[in-house]
C-alpha cells in the first residue's frame, strides 16, 4: 500500500514536471465505425490524407478543429509532431498543386462530435475530458 502511494506521488511529479505527457486529446469515429485502434502514423496519414481508405475500402473522412484552436495544436504536434503553422503551409502547397484538399474544419467540440456522429466513416478529435456523444473513443496505440 505504501510502496502504491509512492510511485503514484512519483508519477504526479513527472508529470508536473512535464517528463510524462498525459494524452491531452481523444481521436473519435462513429460508432458504428468498426476501427478500434490507431497507431500516430496511421493517424497522420489519414488526416494529411496520404491514406484515403480505411481497411472496409469506404473513404475516410478526417475532421478537424479550427487553426487557432489550443486542442488542434495539442493534436497537431502529437501527431504529425509539426507546428499548426507548418501543416497550414503543407495544405497551402498542396491546395495550389491541385494535389488535395485539407480536411473540414469546425469550430467546436459540440460540432466535431456531432459530424463524426452523423458520418459512419469519419475521424475526428476532441479533449480528454469531453462528454461523448454518439461517438466512441479509439485507441492509439503504439508502433
């Protein structure tokens, strides 16, 4: 019991000191959506859109919070381990070569959670501590 109340202390202390990251976000998809988990490069090729498809075949349609958002930019770094700034250059490059167009964006979590809800083959994103609604958390998992 001690020893359980030690380690936890510890744990609270690094991450306070910033050593452990806790996850800041949570990757949504509908709930009929059959995915369970992702790995981060799986997750950043689908929202680069370097992956189109999930593994059914139907097209994945990845959503996004809006640039200035502090939770896109959590996401962002965790993710593509990239600026904001360096992906809305990536998507400028890509837009003007005609190559792809960036994911949707919306404004707030209410509206992700209901897109993501009313799209079976959708992906989106949300804080740790929201209440979810019609949507499921998966997994990320590691390499």
């Amino acid at each position: 019991m001690k020893t359980h109340s030690i380690l936890q202390m510890v744990v609270l202390s690094l991450i306070m000191l910033g050593c452990v990251q806790a996850q800041e976000f949570i990757v949504i998809v509908n709930k009929a959506n059959p995915i369970e988990s992702l790995t981060k490069t799986e997750l950043n090729d689908i929202f680069l859109k370097k992956e189109l498809r999930w593994k059914s075949g139907e097209k994945i349609q990845p959503v996004n919070i809006v640039y200035s958002s502090e939770l896109r930019e959590i996401f962002t770094r965790s993710i593509h381990q990239k600026t904001v700034n360096q992906i809305r250059s990536f998507w400028q490059q890509s837009i003007y070569s005609g190559k792809q167009v960036q994911p949707i964006e919306l404004t707030t979590e209410t509206q992700m959670m209901a897109f993501v809800r009313d799209h079976i083959y959708s992906i989106g994103y949300v804080s740790s501590g929201a209440t979810l609604l019609g949507v499921k958390k998966i997994t990320i998992r590691d390499e």
